[in-house]
C-alpha cells in the first residue's frame, strides 16, 4: 500500500507542475560536447536540450507512441521506477500517468525499483514491458489486459528484466540484472545465478544468449539487425560489445565495440540504456551523458544534461531523441533519425 500512496503523491505534483503544457516554448540545460567534426552531421550547433516535465524519481524507457489522430503527432511513454507508474506525456497536453501499477502487482512492500524498465512497442503497436517487480517480459493487449510473455527460464524466474529490443520478426532480446530485486545480487528469491542476455521467440521459447556479462542493461540492434549492441552497466567492465546475430537468429561471441577505460576525454563508467540510427549510429547513455558512437566504435560526442541519463528513444518524425534524465523527461532535435523511422 505504501507504494501505490507514494505514487499518488507522485502523480499529484506532475499534474500541478506540468499537465497544462499548450506551449513549444521549454526551458533548455545543459550542452552538446563535440569530439568529432562528423558529429555536426548529426546534432546541428545551436541544437538545444529541452525539458518537457520533471518531478520524477527515475525515469527511464522512453518509446514513442505514433498517434495519427493526435496534431502533435502522437506521445512518450516512459517508466518512473521508483513510483511503480508508466507515464504519458504529450505535446500540448502535458504529463499523465499511462498505467499504474506498472511492474509489482503484489501487495506488500517490493524495494526502491519495483516498477517497469524498458519499454517497446510490437509490430501490432502493443506496449511491450520489461518488468521489475513481477520479474517478466509483458504485453498490453489491444482492447484487453496485460498478457504474460515470459517470466521464466528453465523454470527458473528472472532477475529483474531491464531493457529489451523486437526484431522485425518478432523476436525479443532483453537483458535481466540484478537492479529489481529488493536486495539486488544477494536477494533470496533469487533463482538464477547470472545476469543474462535472453530470446524470447514468438512461440514462447526463451534461450540464454550470454551469460558472461556481469550487469547486462541496454540492448539495442544495428538498423539491418546483423547486429546486436548490449551495454554493461558494470564500472569494472565498462565496454559495450557488439553481438554478430547468426542465421538462426542466435549470438555469436562478441567483440568489443566501446571500452570507456580507453577513451581519456570521458570518465570511466558503465552504461544504460542506448539506440541506433537509420545510418548505425550508437547514442549510449554513459559516463556524463549520451555518448555518440559512430557504426566503428568511434566517439564523436556526448550529450550532456548535467543529470545522470538512464535512456533515450526516438520519436516525432524521428528526428527528435527524447532522454529520461533522472527527474526529468527532454528533448534535442537531431539531423539523423532512429533505425525504423
């Protein structure tokens, strides 16, 4: 009960702080760091980062919404984590909550994080969740309830399902560490003793890809989906690596595509969540910011709102990247857009 009070309380002050938004007019922080002239292709100079609402706990997971109907275009979804809530915010409108609860169904207390993570839609248009407290992979039906669609490997169930990306073909790839549960790796409903990288296939069948990553978290595909990009939010192992997919739809070893240690011009640190362009651009969220990686492992930039970064997704035309930045939800325009727009 106590969760879903603090959610209340939550909710009331977005809705006294940003619900009535009719404006284009949003404040702006932070910078654009530029390590590479190839980035001016990509974010213009005078490109600035807005935010469109705050007040949230830990927000992560945005996906656009496409929404013909709507002038604006269609909305962001996003996780508050901490609120156990799925928030909607919509050009002109503002914030509201989408669902709630959004990942603990249960009715006792479930730690700090016990909401939804990651968010995408299907090919249908479905709203695909990775789930922290009920610990699975889930789908909002059209026109119905949330639907179970993995929550178990092996009979085992999962950590803490984090992040997740859908290849045209329906298969979903998602990352399971440890950040969920209450007491995170030492929590005695633990059932599996990695943190892994999984398949879960249109007929349910769910296989470990990788098993060797000490925190797995973003996961997103190259935009021909040869290419698999998982992040490690481990600070000891800071590398983003770069998994071939085979013929059969399975990893192959992978190869370093970012090592943080490496690079002098940015701290050390793991990374969160992360996305692809239509050109195979990386924009990883990292030490200081989103760092912009070129298709080669190379960084150009980082956007830096002066917050720590847990994701990004594109939206709008695709050309508008919105980032969920700690308490807040904003926006830069890019001159790229995301792989599928």
């Amino acid at each position: 009960m106590r969760i879903f009070t603090a959610a209340l309380i939550v909710v009331a002050l977005y809705a006294s702080a940003c619900h009535a938004q009719n404006t284009l007019n949003f404040p702006t922080i932070g910078h654009v760091d530029r390590f590479d002239p190839t980035l001016d292709s990509l974010i213009a100079n005078d490109a600035k980062i807005e935010v469109l609402c705050g007040g949230f706990e830990w927000a992560e997971g945005p996906v656009w919404v496409p929404e013909s109907a709507n002038k604006f275009g269609g909305y962001v979804l996003f996780s508050d984590i901490p609120h156990n809530a799925v928030m909607k915010w919509q050009e002109g409108t503002g914030v509201s909550v989408f669902m709630n609860p959004a990942g603990y169904t249960g009715v006792a207390d479930y730690g700090k994080e016990p909401g939804s993570n990651g968010l995408a839609l299907d090919a249908g248009g479905q709203l695909v969740s990775c789930e922290h407290g009920d610990r699975r992979i889930s789908v909002v039906t059209k026109d119905g309830g949330k639907m179970t669609l993995a929550d178990r490997w092996e009979g085992k169930r999962f950590n803490s399902p984090n992040d997740l990306a859908i290849r045209q073909n329906g298969d979903i790839f998602f990352t399971d560490p440890i950040y969920g549960l209450p007491q995170h790796a030492d929590d005695p409903r633990r059932e599996i003793d990695f943190c892994g990288v999984y398949r879960l296939q249109k007929d349910g069948t769910v296989t470990v890809q990788c098993r060797d990553i000490s925190r797995p978290n973003g996961i997103a595909f190259s935009p021909d989906e040869k290419t698999l990009y998982v992040a490690n939010s481990d600070g000891q192992d800071p590398v983003w690596r770069a998994f071939p997919v085979q013929g059969d739809g399975n990893l192959g070893a992978p190869t370093i595509f970012f090592d943080s240690s490496k690079d002098g011009r940015i701290p050390k640190g793991g990374g969160d969540g992360l996305k692809v362009d239509a050109h195979g651009n990386v924009f990883a969220t990292g030490p200081g910011g989103v760092l912009i990686l070129s298709p080669q492992g190379k960084l150009l930039g980082r956007i830096v709102t002066g917050e720590n970064i847990a994701n990004v997704g594109w939206g709008n035309d695709g050309s508008a990247l919105y980032l969920t930045s700690d308490m807040y939800l904003c926006r830069i325009t890019t001159r790229t857009k995301g792989a599928g727009f």
